[in-house]
C-alpha cells in the first residue's frame, strides 16, 4: 500500500502500535481530488471485510486496510488506504 517516492516508505504490513508515521493520501469526490498528509502515532492497523452495496457471488470477500491515528493534539483519525497512500515513517 506504499509507492516509492523515497525517505522512509513503510508498508502497511510493517506498521506496529507505537510507530510514528505520515500518511499522504489523496481524496477524491465527485470530479474534486486532492490530498490530505495526516501525521500521528499508529494505534492499530486492521484489515476489515467490507459488505458492498450490490449483489456479488458469496464466497467473494471485499477487504480494506485501515489505520487508526492517534494525533499530535490528542485526536484520533482512521485512514482507509487504497493503492495511492503513502506511508512515511517519521
């Protein structure tokens, strides 16, 4: 769930509680895109399953990777990553 851009990229499977780390991540709405970098210590990283909104075969299982952040201000944040999120140990 990282590219390479250079000077710590982590990934996902890598990340423990505890870490510090920036995640650049764009959002995209409509035809508006732009991107959000969210720094913060890790304090789970999970892999849920994920119903989608229309009918798919049943043994066909959706996941996403989140990260839950807790912020330099006491603030807690989940990122959903797709395959455009870097991650940065800082």
């Amino acid at each position: 769930m990282s590219t390479a851009m250079g000077g710590n990229v982590v990934e996902f499977g890598q990340l423990k509680p505890g870490d510090h780390v920036e995640l650049v991540h764009r959002v995209t709405v409509g035809v508006r895109s732009w991107t959000v970098n969210v720094r913060g210590r890790v304090l789970w990283t999970e892999r849920r399953a994920q119903g989608l909104h229309f009918a798919r075969t049943p043994d066909e299982t959706t996941y996403c990777d989140l990260i839950v952040l807790e912020r330099p201000d006491g603030e807690r944040t989940t990122v959903c990553l797709d395959e455009f999120t870097r991650i940065h140990r800082v």
